[in-house]
C-alpha cells in the first residue's frame, strides 16, 4: 500500500525523486481493452460516460490489465459542451456530431456557463467512487478539454482537417470568437476544480487541435483565456497542459500554465524539454502506432525516450497521443513494463 504522498505519478508531477518512470497513456480506458468492447455491447458511449458505476468500472480496467501507474477519470472532454448546451451525439465510425453548431452571436448567447454539481454530478459522483476504489493503488487524474479544441468542436460541428470555420469566426467576427472562448474558459474552471474537490488528484487539459494555429494566432486568441484558465485552477494539484502538433509553440504553451507539458511523438523529448526549460515537468511522447511493432523495437523506442531524458526529476511517461482502438493489448503491457524496467532507479 502507498500513501497518496508516495504515488510515483504524483512524486513526478512534483519533479521529486522516484524509484522508477511512472507511466500511463492518454486514452488508456476504451477500445483496445476486450473487457470495454463488450460492455459496449450492452451500453451506448454517452450511457457509460453518465453511469457512474460504470465510468468507474471502465477507469479501473486499464489498472487493473496492464500495471499503469495513474488511472484517469473515463469520460469525454465534450461531456460539459453538452451541458452548455449543445445537442451532441457519438455516431459509430464517425466520432462526435453536434446537431446544433455554434456560427452565430445569437448562438453563443444561447450557451450556458455550467454549475457542474448540478449540470454533470455524475462526474463528481464517479470521482467519489473511484477515489474509494484507488486508495492506496496510484492516483486519479480528472481532467478537461482546453477552449480553443472545446471551440472548435462547436464551431465545426465534429472533427475537421482545416479548422475554416473556426478560423473565419477568429478573423471575422474575433469579438464573438471570444465571448465564445470566455464562456468555455469561464466553464472549464468551474469544471475542473469540481473535479478537484470531489477528490482528483492531478487535472490534464488537452488542446488536442491547437497545433493548426499559428503563435500569432495563439498569443492573439487563445493565451488569454488559456492564462485565465491555469491562473484559476485549485493549486492544490498538479496540472497537465498537453497538446499535439505543437512542437512550433512550445513556449508559448509553458506560458499559458501548467506544471506539466504534455508533448506528443514529432519532437525529440531531450529538445522539447531544453526548450521549454526545466522547472515544468514533461509528459510524453512515444509514437502511439509504434505499439502495433515486435517487441525489439517497441523497447528500443522506450530507451530512446528514457535516455534522452536520463532520469531528470519531472518525467512522466505517455504516448504522444491517444492510443489506438486496435492497439494489442499485450504490446501495451510490455511497454508499461518496459518503462518500469528500464528506468529503475
Ligand atoms: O484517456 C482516457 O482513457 C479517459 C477517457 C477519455 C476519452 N476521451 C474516452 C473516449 C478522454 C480523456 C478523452 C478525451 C478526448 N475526447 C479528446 C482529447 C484526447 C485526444 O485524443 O486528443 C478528444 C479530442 C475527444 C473527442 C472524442 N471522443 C473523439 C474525437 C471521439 C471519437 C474517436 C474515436 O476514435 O471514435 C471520442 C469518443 C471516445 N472518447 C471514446 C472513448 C473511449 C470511444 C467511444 C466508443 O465508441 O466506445
């Protein structure tokens, strides 16, 4: 049994010695576990999200098969841009659909700030219970989309490749864009510090899609609101600021907040790290795909990462994003512990 003090992802975090690389991967809880595909046999995405029993259920699987040393709360980011007020939808094989996409002033006016104990309780109600059920296992992260991804699953209605309607309300109507922006923002803050009160331990905002923007463009639109954001959070825990294709504006994500960046599988670890300076801690970046490999070479990728990082206090193991729906199993548990293995202190 170890004391929450004693977590090695929460010694990391704190950039303190630890006895080996803690580790876990984004998306850890889903598709590529059997156990999670049969349940969604039984119950649709947004039911599992929503139940706390089963939300719990889900976030213990990867902990319990395959040795990872955080378990992160099983949700969705776009759980509360339902809440704000838009009509969304999972459909199978094509990812998040929202019915009633945000183009408009009117529209924007529309949307509500959340109160999330009444708006999402089942979030902090799955919290509770897994607090319960992690004692003395390895800590829960709780965690958030960041306003310029939230924004543009709203403004887009879905995924995108280019971003244009996002952009063009940037540019054309930057006002609207950032009443937008203010009432994510403004959201995300009461979200995630009820996330941290009802018991999470660490929090990850993830900016999956802001690798599109130019640093103009980001210092512009998108580092007020994400200096709002991380200058609002409960300082009581870690916060972990992750993103993807960002390797163009590292420091300008280090400025926005966090005490963790994540960063994904494009840059060398050993160079995101000089650049961003080593009082952050870093999270990352092994190609995700790169699990689909013969063992060789997935341990030869491990070294290569733990090598370049040659044990600085603050590291903490991750892909470079989210693991892979058809990812083997059995890969992802030699990874695990291959960290654990190659980096024993
Ligand atoms: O990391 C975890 O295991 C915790 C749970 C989690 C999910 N989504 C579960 C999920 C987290 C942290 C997310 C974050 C999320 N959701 C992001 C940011 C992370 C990233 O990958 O950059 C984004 C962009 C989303 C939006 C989203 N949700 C998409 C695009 C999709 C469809 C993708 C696909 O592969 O179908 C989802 C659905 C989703 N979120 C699933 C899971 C397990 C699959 C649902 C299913 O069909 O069973």
């Amino acid at each position: 049994m170890s004391s929450s003090k004693d977590y090695r992802f929460l010694k990391a975090c704190r950039k303190e010695e630890v006895d080996c690389t803690p580790v876990w991967m984004m998306r850890q809880a889903g598709r590529y576990l059997k156990k999670y595909r049969d349940m969604r046999k039984k119950y649709s995405f947004l039911e599992m999200c929503k139940t706390p029993e089963l939300a719990v259920e889900v976030t213990l699987m990867p902990f319990e098969e395959i040795d990872v040393d955080a378990a992160i709360l099983f949700s969705d980011i776009l759980i509360p841009v339902e809440a704000m007020g838009i009509d969304l939808e999972f459909v199978e094989s094509k990812g998040p659909i929202m019915n009633n996409p945000v183009r408009t002033a009117g529209d924007i006016e529309k949307l509500r700030v959340i109160d999330p104990g009444e708006d999402v309780p089942f979030v902090m109600d799955s919290i509770k219970l897994l607090r319960k059920e992690l004692e003395g296992k390895v800590p829960l992260i709780g965690f958030s989309g960041a306003p310029f991804t939230l924004a543009s699953y709203m403004i887009e209605g879905g995924g995108s490749k280019n971003y244009l309607l996002t952009k063009q309300m940037m540019y054309n109507s930057p006002g609207s864009f950032n009443d937008l922006m203010n009432k994510i923002t403004d959201t995300t803050i009461k979200y995630l510090n009820s996330q941290i009160e009802a018991g999470a331990q660490a929090v990850q905002v993830f900016d999956s899609w802001i690798g599109c923007l130019s640093s103009l463009d980001y210092d512009r639109y998108v580092m007020p609101h994400m200096k709002k954001l991380f200058g609002n959070l409960s300082k009581e825990v870690p916060a972990i600021h992750f993103g993807t294709g960002t390797s163009a504006i590292l420091e300008l994500l280090k400025e926005a907040g966090g005490h963790i960046i994540g960063v994904d599988w494009r840059i060398n670890i050993d160079l995101a790290w000089e650049r961003l300076g080593y009082d952050v801690g870093v999270q990352g970046n092994l190609e995700s795909v790169v699990l689909y490999g013969p063992e060789g070479l997935i341990e030869s990728r491990v070294k290569d990462i733990l090598d370049r990082v040659g044990n600085r206090p603050g590291h903490i193991f991750n892909l470079g994003h989210g693991i892979n729906p058809d990812t083997p199993v059995d890969k992802a548990k030699f990874m695990v512990d291959t960290v654990h293995r190659l980096s024993q202190r």
